[in-house]
C-alpha cells in the first residue's frame, strides 16, 4: 500500500501548488488586487456608445481588470509597508489575533483618510487636471483600503478557525479572494444585462451572457498569469533592495512592485513606439490608385507646381488627385462651371521646418490665383492628413468650381496616435493664418474671397484652439466669415470654454452645436439667422466625449436618464477607469463606414455634410441640385474605393507574377504591367473558348444537336485550344513540372 502513497504524493503536491496560487498561498495585497481584478470584469460589461463585438468586449474587460490588478497590488502594498513602519517591528511579537485587528484597522484609517481628502476636493467642470486626478486617486485608495480590510478580517477569521482545531487546518487551504471576485463579477454582469434589456440599450446585444461568462473566465486565468509574473519580478526586485540597503527593507516591497509596474509600462511604451513607425511608413506609401501625379496646374503636384508629387503622402495624393473637373461639376449642377477647383495640399515631408511648409503653400495658392476665387477654405486635416471628401466635393459643386482649398500635414498616423503632436499642429496652423490674413489684409476689402475654415474630429481642435482663451471677435479679426466642425474632440480648449461661458466667448451668439441638420432647423428663427459657426456633434459619437475628464468627475451626458441625449445608454453607470476604457473602445468601432452608404452615427457625419456646407457658407443651391449632390457624392465615393481595392489587388498580382517568374529563372519580356496584361488577356481567351462552342448549341432545339458534330470535325475545334500562346510560354519549357500560379 505504500507505492500508491508516495506515487500519489507528487499530484497532492501540485494540487496544493494550484489551489495555493488562486490565494491561500499569496498575501493580503496579492488577494486584494486578485480580488478587485476579478470583480471588476462585471462593470466593464455596461453598456457604451456604440455597438459591441466580443473581442471589443474582451479588449475592455482585459484592459480593466489588468490596470485593476497592478493598481491594487501597488497601493495595498504601500498601506502595508505603512502600517509596519508605525509599527516598528511590535508586531513580530503580538498574538494573531493582534496581527488582524492591527491590519484591519490600518486599513479602514487609510480608507476613512482618503475619503475625508476625497470630500475637500468637491468636483468642478472648470478644475485642473492634477486636481480633478487627486480626487479620484483618494478615492480609489479608500476602496482598496476598504477592500484590504475586509480581506483581512476574512483571512484572520479562518486563521483563528483552522487554529481552534487540528480538523479544521483545511480551513487554510480555501481560496477566497478570486472565487469571491468571480461571484460578484457574474451576478455584476446577469444585473448589467437585464438593466440595459429593461432601458432599450442595445449596445452590448452582440455580447451574450455566455460569452460575458468565457471571457470573465479567460480574464481570470490571464490575471493570474499576469501576476505570477509581476510577484516574481517585484520580489527579485526587493531582495536586491534588501541585500543592497537593508534599512530600505521595510519599503522594499511596494518599491519591487511599482518597479515591475514600470518595466511593464516600459515594454508597451516599446511596443507603441514600433507600431507608430510601422504605421508613419504606411501613411507615406504611394498607393496603386493614386501612382500618377494630377494633369490640372490647379492642385499640388501638378503642372507648374513647387511642391513634389512624392512629398504629398498617402492622404495628399488622394486629396489632389480626387478634385472635380468642370464637366463633372457642371452634369451635376446642370450650371456651367466657372473655374477648375483648386486644391493646396503641403505634405509634413515636404519641407523640414514649419515656416518652409508654410511659405511653399502660400506661394501655391498665389500661384493657382487662390485669393481670386470666390471662396478660400483653410482647412485642418486630421492626423493622417485626411481631408474629408464629401465636404471638399459638395464645396467645389456648390461654387461651381470657384473655390480653393488648403490644407498643410502635421502627422503622418491617425488621429489616435497623432495627439502628441496637437501643439505642432496648431502652431503650425497658427503661422499659416498668420500669413493667409496678413495677404487678405493687403487686399482691397471688395476683392478679397470669402475665408471660411474647415475641420473634422481632430483637425477641428488644431484649428479651434487657435483662438483658445480667445472669443469669437478674433476669429472675426483674422477675416472667418463662417466655419464648420465635424466631431470636435471634448480636449479642444476653445470649445470647452465656450460650453462654460458662452455669453463671453461668443455674445453674438453666433455659435450653434447640433446633432443634425434637422436639429438645427428645430432651432429658433433668430437662432439660425445669427449661427455662423457650426460645431456638428453626433450624440453618440464618442470622440467629443472621450477625454481625462471621464477620469474626474461624472460627465453632463452620463446624467439623469431621463436627461441623456439620443443614442447614449440609460442604463449606464459612471465609473471613472470603467467608462474611460469603454468609451475608449467605443472609438474603435464610431468611424466603421461603408463606402457610397452615408450614415449618421458615431463619427460618421456624411449624411448631413452637403446640407451644413451650404448652410455655414452661405452657399445658394435648388433642392433638386442638392439631390443630384448627394447622389453623385455617394456615386463618386464608391468608385473611389473600388479602384483603390483593384489597383491594389492588381499590384499583388504583378508583384505574384514577376516574382513566381524570377523564381523560375525567366525573363518577364518587358514591363511587368504589360506581360500581366498579356498573360490576363491569353487566359480569358482560353476560358472563353468552351464558352463559344457551348453559346450556340443552348438555343438550338432538341434534334438538331448531333448536326455541328458530324459537320465540324472534333480535331477543328481543338486546334485552337492547341495552338494557344500560352502552352508555348517559356514557362512550360522552363519548368514544365511546375505548378500553375
């Protein structure tokens, strides 16, 4: 009987390991942060702006329950180290139960402190951020505070359980703080579902309970994974402090931990920063579509222009090379069109120093008689450069081609990746409106264009904040008639002011902030009479929500729910690291759009664009113009994309083909374009051969079917088929046993 024992003893062992891992083995702030990890997998399930995959929902829950994990390790760490050093090692001797009661007792004063700092710093819509950040940080450090000290009762009662009998040892050996997180996190999630059922919330449709339940599961083994490897670092960490300076021993610890923290802080800043030079590349990539440089001397790259066709990016060649021509202007207009458009683009690789750039997109809109048109439109563009199509296309319709557009590239990366540049971007903006209105000031008043700005989600703040702790009359000054903003960013300073003081930025009140265009027309007569500068903002768009506020103190649209705009969940519950990860997330899937299908939600703003591009710049148009407008905006946007999907897939397949060509030792016979067209041209010849024989004999009748077989001999027929050039490629007598590609 002894052999089963022993052979049995080394899978005790390493069920004890495991059941050891899930806590009974760790300490009180390793069970806490498992705990609070675990827990907070139910709340990242509220409802968010926009619709929710289940990879969304695991990309949220992940990040949440992560950023939980290492923020409760560090700081229930600290109130430990704390409480030992007020202490001063009287603990070493004092009874068990003294140990627990002194514990629980450091915890709940750290937790009443930090609420009673939390409660001097009441939230206000116009703080600080180091203010607004203070707060919550007293807040968060309660509830872990809070967290710990109910932790620590609960271990010391088993401990003082399993110590009251020899039967009772097993006591020891249960696992309590991630089974007790998982608990709360599925009846959190069963309450998140059925409230947002009962509110008509349909965000997070897609996310079902089963799934909800595998990923809170495979979150819970990833934490546990993820801090393994976080103990095992910190305590390497904190030994060395130890052996190094042995005074520091009693703070080694939460040292250990904040350092891992910084090493894993380290390693995605690493990573962030591959991805960023990975996308720059892409960014500034010709693509097939776009390879040749436009034919009118009235855009960038052109004919006669200073700036080169390669400098523009990927975003500036799209932008030249996509202007309308007269004739399209005027089938659609049914007008005869006065000029050909202009379009200015300067691309960041054009020139090194911002004053080069903007010196070359002035000399461009002199030399394309820009300050001649009837309108001049500055427009910011987006991280990438990207300048919205439907707006610039309506534009060139509405004026008959009388207008010019510039724009000047301050990033090469999205909009996401491109807020670190926001203060290049609008000091870059700031000298090249320096220098427009210092041109326009040196025109006679009756000569000079109607000046008017642009900007969309990010190109909207760049712009805006030029004027930022500035009013309405200077933008007045610098000559903006009128302006337009797509899904202006919640951190643009220049409209967070104005929300809070709006009789001091804008008396006039020539400001308006709508959803739609049928909300604006809602508006008051004299309301509308005096809007001249238009801030579109789809209420469910994210990207006017999400900013380090959501950090601070509960936003205005997370009200009431009675009071929430249109398209925000009623069910849903603010929650400072909670609703700034979803709303995050939510901006992956706000821009999802379908060429030629214009919609209005999220940061889609296309449905409404032709209409407040005629309202803000006072530009004339029938209803029946306005239709054939629309019609041909989303006619021209899938043809746009159509031949970027096929000069990109025709390029992989001349890429394909010289490169299978090369590999079998022949020579491609001239331009690779011309040998795929050649070999295209021979296959469809061969595929279309059957079909020539087949075509006749489907519309002839029954009995007449054997009579092309006894008139055409079966060899006649197949001689082509024979004889075609491709079974005497060189090819075949390269390689003959090689497959096809």
């Amino acid at each position: 009987m002894a052999e089963p024992v022993a052979a049995d003893q080394p899978r005790r062992r390493g069920l004890t390991r495991l059941i050891g891992a899930l806590g009974p083995h760790r300490t009180v702030a390793e069970r806490a942060a498992l705990f609070a990890a675990a827990a907070a997998v139910g709340p990242s399930f509220e409802p968010g702006l926009q619709p929710r995959r289940t990879i969304d929902q695991a990309i949220a829950t992940g990040v949440i329950s992560a950023t939980t994990l290492s923020a409760v390790t560090v700081t229930q760490s600290a109130i430990e180290s704390l409480a030992r050093t007020v202490a001063r090692g009287r603990l070493q001797q004092a009874s068990p139960t003294a140990r627990v009661a002194f514990a629980v007792g450091a915890n709940a004063a750290v937790c009443a402190g930090m609420i009673a700092v939390a409660r001097a710093i009441p939230p206000r819509e116009d703080e600080k951020l180091r203010r607004g950040l203070a707060r919550v940080a007293a807040q968060r450090v309660a509830r872990v505070a809070a967290v710990g000290a109910g932790l620590s009762g609960v271990i010391g009662s088993l401990d003082a359980l399993a110590a009251s009998s020899p039967k009772l040892r097993w006591v020891n050996d249960v696992p309590v703080a991630l089974p007790a997180g998982l608990i709360a996190s599925a009846i959190e999630i069963n309450r998140v579902h059925r409230r947002a059922e009962a509110a008509g919330d349909t965000t997070i449709a897609n996310v079902s309970t089963r799934n909800s339940t595998l990923i809170a599961g495979a979150v819970g083994a990833g934490v546990l994974a993820l801090q393994a490897g976080e103990r095992v670092f910190a305590r390497g960490v904190a030994r060395g402090i130890a052996r190094v300076a042995p005074s520091y021993d009693v703070v080694s610890n939460p040292i250990g931990h904040a350092v891992a923290l910084g090493a894993l802080g380290g390693a995605l800043y690493g990573g962030y920063e591959y991805l960023v030079r990975r996308v720059e590349q892409g960014g500034a990539a010709i693509e097939p579509a776009y390879a040749s440089a436009p034919t009118s001397r009235f855009v960038s790259g052109g004919p006669g222009s200073e700036v080169s066709f390669l400098s523009l990016s990927r975003e500036g060649r799209r932008f030249v090379n996509m202007a309308l021509t007269r004739k399209e202007i005027e089938t659609v207009m049914q007008e005869r069109a006065s000029h050909d458009p202009i379009r200015v683009f300067v691309g960041l690789d054009t020139a090194v120093e911002v004053e080069d750039r903007v010196d070359l997109l002035m000399d461009e809109l002199v030399r394309t008689g820009a300050f001649d048109r009837k309108l001049l439109v500055f427009a910011s563009p987006t991280g990438s450069g990207y300048i919205n199509y439907v707006a610039a296309e309506t534009i060139e319709y509405l004026t008959l081609g009388n207008c010019a557009i510039a724009t000047m590239q301050y990033s090469l990366l999205p909009s996401s990746m491109s807020l670190t540049r926001t203060r290049l971007a609008i000091e870059q903006n700031r000298a090249l409106m320096h220098a427009m209105t210092g041109y326009l000031r040196g025109m006679p008043a009756r000569k000079r264009p109607k000046f008017v700005l642009f900007g969309e989600s990010l190109g909207a703040l760049t712009m805006l904040d030029l004027w930022r702790h500035r009013t309405v009359e200077a933008m007045e000054r610098d000559f903006v008639a009128a302006s337009l903003f797509l899904g202006t960013p919640s951190a643009t300073e220049f409209a967070k002011g104005w929300r809070l003081a709006p009789s001091r930025i804008d008396p006039q009140g020539s400001i308006v902030e709508v959803d739609s265009f049928g909300d604006f027309l809602a508006m008051p007569m004299e309301k509308r009479a005096s809007a001249r500068h238009f801030l579109i903002s789809h209420d469910d768009d994210p990207i006017p929500k999400f900013g380090t506020n959501l950090l601070m103190r509960r936003p205005w649209w997370l009200g009431p729910a009675e009071s929430r705009p249109r398209g925000v969940p009623k069910s849903s519950t603010w929650r400072p690291g909670t609703t700034f990860v979803l709303t995050g997330v939510d901006l992956l899937n706000a821009m999802e759009v379908t060429p030629g299908v214009f919609g209005r939600r999220g940061h889609d703003y296309r449905e409404d664009i032709a209409r407040f591009v005629a309202q803000a710049y006072d530009l004339t148009v029938t209803p029946e113009q306005l239709l054939r407008i629309e019609r041909a905006l989303r006619d021209r946007e899938l043809q746009w994309a159509q031949r970027r999907v096929v000069s990109e897939q025709l390029a992989r397949a001349r890429e394909t083909v010289t490169r299978e060509m090369r590999n079998w030792g022949v020579s491609s016979g001239g331009e690779p374009d011309l040998n795929l067209q050649r070999l295209l041209r021979e296959q469809q010849a061969v595929e279309a051969e059957p079909l020539s024989r087949i075509q006749p004999k489907a519309s002839r009748s029954a009995p007449a079917k054997k009579a092309p077989a006894k008139k055409t001999p079966v060899a006649s027929r197949k001689a082509p088929v024979k004889k075609a050039p491709v079974k005497r490629s060189p090819a075949k007598k390269a390689s003959p046993k090689k497959p096809r590609t």
